[in-house]
C-alpha cells in the first residue's frame, strides 16, 4: 500500500497528469524516486499513443512533430525544463562556482537559459520531424516488426532512473531541497531498486530488437535506450563537475538533455 501511495505521490509531484487519487503520506516519501521511472513509463505511453493517434488521423508531419516534441514538456508542468534553463544559465555563465550557484538559484531567466531552450527546441523538432518522416507508416504502426517509435515508450523510464540514481547518490548542493537528506543512511536498497528497473527496461529491448516478441530483429530501440542513458550519464557528470553536487535543476537539466539525445538517436536507427 506504501509503494502504491508513493507511486502516485510520485505522480502527483513530478507530473502534471490529472489523478484523482492524490494522497500523501510521510513514511511513502522516500520511495518517491523509486516510483519515478514509473511516472515515467506513464508519460513514455501517452507519448507513442499521440503518435499512434495522429499517424491514424493523418495530421501533417510538421505539427504531429511539434506536439510530439512539446509533449513531454506539458505532461511534466515544465519542471524539467525549468532545471535546464536554470542550469544552463549557471554552467554557460563560465564564472567562479559562488557565482554559478547564485545564478542556478536566481529566479530570474538569463540570456543563456532563453538561448539554450531555443537550441533545444529546434534541435528537437528537427529530430522528431525527421524521425517521423523516415519512418514507414505501416511498420510504424506495426508492433510487431521492431518500431523505433516504441522507443518513445521508454526513453522517459530510462533519463527518469537515471534522475532517481543521481538524487539518491549524489552530494547534495547546499540549497537543493535534498540537502536535508545528507546525513541520512545512504538509500541503497531504494538505488538498487532503480536500477534493477534500468537493467530491466534495457533487456526488454534488447529481447524485443533480437525478436524474441516480434516477427524481426533490429536492435535499434535498444541502442536509442543505450545512447539516452550515456547522455545522462555525461550531462549530470558535466554539471556536477561545474556545480559541485545534485539538486533537482541539475537533475532536470540532464533529464531534459538525455531525452533530446534520444530523439536524436532515433533519426538514425530509424
């Protein structure tokens, strides 16, 4: 029942998907993160069924690319994306680390955080919208021939344990809302947790792409789920080599970029 509560805490906090089961309890709130790749896998279903959906209405390619890439931004109320213009803003200021974690914190929008949302933007419609076009209408539909879209099922599961791991693992910074949590036993049982569910996701794709529950073999889910999670390894190892440590914006930062880099894998196993 715990579990259960925390799954939908989980929701509740980390998305902006309608649920009228919105409980809290204080003793479910540290198995927050653990539920989080969950949310994840939520949100990964909704994503291939508005592709599924406008593919089956014949919407124009340039808009079924634009709500695909926007998205994940309205589904998550921009809290992801928040932490990246944060975060950008602070890493591309290049100043000494106090001014970096005044920036991160300064409630308001610099030139470099407006500059990297609009390059993450265009990059990722441009990946979608070429993703999109390449893809066979009816393999795309086909479940059973390896679709590369399904991937879309996936990539937030992926960047969301990644999130899930980091926080746990991470050092705090001194403001982030983690701080608390510092002197606390570190949570291993809840970090193995998160990533049993990595591996998992990782070989289900992989027995998927070898065409252990389809009629062909392409590993190309699997590498766009590998790649994902590489470029979440490097975009958290980056920011927190400049920032000294893990909040929530550095988290979201990462999210945000790891997912544009699935995107982009997907044009090219596509």
């Amino acid at each position: 029942m715990r579990l259960i509560q925390a799954f939908f805490m989980s929701l509740g906090m980390f998305s902006s998907i309608p649920c009228p089961y919105r409980p809290w309890n204080e003793k479910a709130r540290h198995l927050m993160l653990v539920c989080l790749p969950w949310v994840g896998l939520v949100i990964g279903l909704i994503w291939y069924g508005l592709f599924y959906a406008m593919e089956q209405f014949g919407v124009p390619l340039q808009l079924e690319a634009a709500v695909l890439v926007l998205y994940p931004y309205l589904v998550t109320g921009f809290i992801h994306l928040d932490g990246y213009m944060d975060t950008s803003d602070a890493i591309l200021s290049r100043r000494p680390l106090e001014e970096k974690l005044r920036i991160l914190k300064d409630p308001h929008t610099g030139a470099f955080a407006v500059i990297s949302v609009v390059v993450l933007l265009l990059l990722c419609y441009g990946a979608m919208a070429s993703a999109v076009e390449r893809i066979n209408f009816k393999q795309a539909l086909d479940i059973a021939s390896s679709d590369p879209m399904l991937s879309l099922i996936l990539i937030p599961v992926i960047t969301r344990c990644g999130s899930a791991i980091a926080v746990m693992g991470g050092k705090p910074l001194a403001h982030s809302q983690y701080k608390g949590e510092e002197g606390k036993k570190r949570p291993t049982a809840e970090i193995a947790a998160v990533s049993i569910t990595f591996l998992a996701v990782l070989l289900t794709a992989f027995a998927y792409g070898a065409g252990v529950w389809s009629a062909g073999s392409s590993y190309g889910p699997v590498l766009i789920l590998f790649g994902t999670a590489v470029a979440y390894l490097g975009s958290i190892l980056s920011a927190v080599r400049e920032l000294g440590g893990v909040s929530g914006d550095l988290a979201g930062y990462a999210l945000t970029m790891a997912e544009a880099a699935g995107l982009v894998f997907l044009v090219f196993v596509s």
